[in-house]
C-alpha cells in the first residue's frame, strides 16, 4: 500500500490548484474586479507575490544547509537564490503600481465602469 504525501506536499498541490482556480478567474472578471485581485496579489505587505518570494528564500537557506552538507549540489542552492533574488526584484518593479491598483480597485463599480481614456502602452521608465 502507498503512503499518502505528507501533509506539506498536499498542501503545496492544493495550493497550486487554487492558483490555476484563481487565474481562470481574472481571466473572466470584469475588469474592476479583475484589479482588486491582482491589487492583492500584488500587495508587497503579505500579497501573493510576497509570500512567493519568501517560500523561496526559505528554500534557498535551506538548499544552502543542503548542499554544505554535500546532500544537495551547490547548483540547486544558487538557482533559489537567484529565484528569490530576482522574485524580490520583480517586487520590487510591482511596488510602485501597488497603489494606482489599490486606488482603481476601491473605486466604487459606477466608477470602474466609465470609459477610461486611452494610454500609451509604451512608457519610457524615470529612474
């Protein structure tokens, strides 16, 4: 007889299953609401995002720990870092659209709803 996964493996599949449920969702929403769940996705306070990123740094350590003891490559460890490193960067990136999206998302549905005007879908970034 097969032994069940551990509680943690099931956890991470249940959770890459509500993924998919959460992305066919947006794909699907109107667009007001479609804005409130990335807005939360994207919250750099405990949003999706955030968590993604501190999984992975998790992983890193412990990949770290890991491969000193020679059980993991040092490869494995130095690619979740990475992973994490370019994670927070993205975050980083997403931080400053936080707010627009938060605006836009508490906006009241009458709002949501008038036509905006047009934007220009290439903008030059000030850094």
């Amino acid at each position: 007889m097969s032994h069940p996964a551990p509680y943690p493996v099931r956890l991470a599949d249940e959770i890459a299953r509500q993924l998919g449920r959460l992305t066919d969702h947006v794909a699907q929403l109107p667009p007001h609401e479609a804005v409130q769940v990335i807005a939360h996705v994207l919250d750099p306070d405990g949003g999706l995002l955030d968590r993604v990123t501190g999984l992975m740094s998790v992983s890193s350590t412990f990949a770290k720990t890991q491969a000193e003891r020679g059980v993991l490559p040092a490869e494995v460890w130095l690619a979740l870092g990475r992973a994490t490193n370019e994670l927070d960067a993205i975050g980083g990136d997403l931080d400053e659209h936080c707010e627009p999206l938060h605006h836009i998302s508490n906006r009241p549905a009458a709002q949501a709803t008038k036509p905006p005007s047009p934007a220009p879908l290439v903008i030059r970034r000030h850094r």
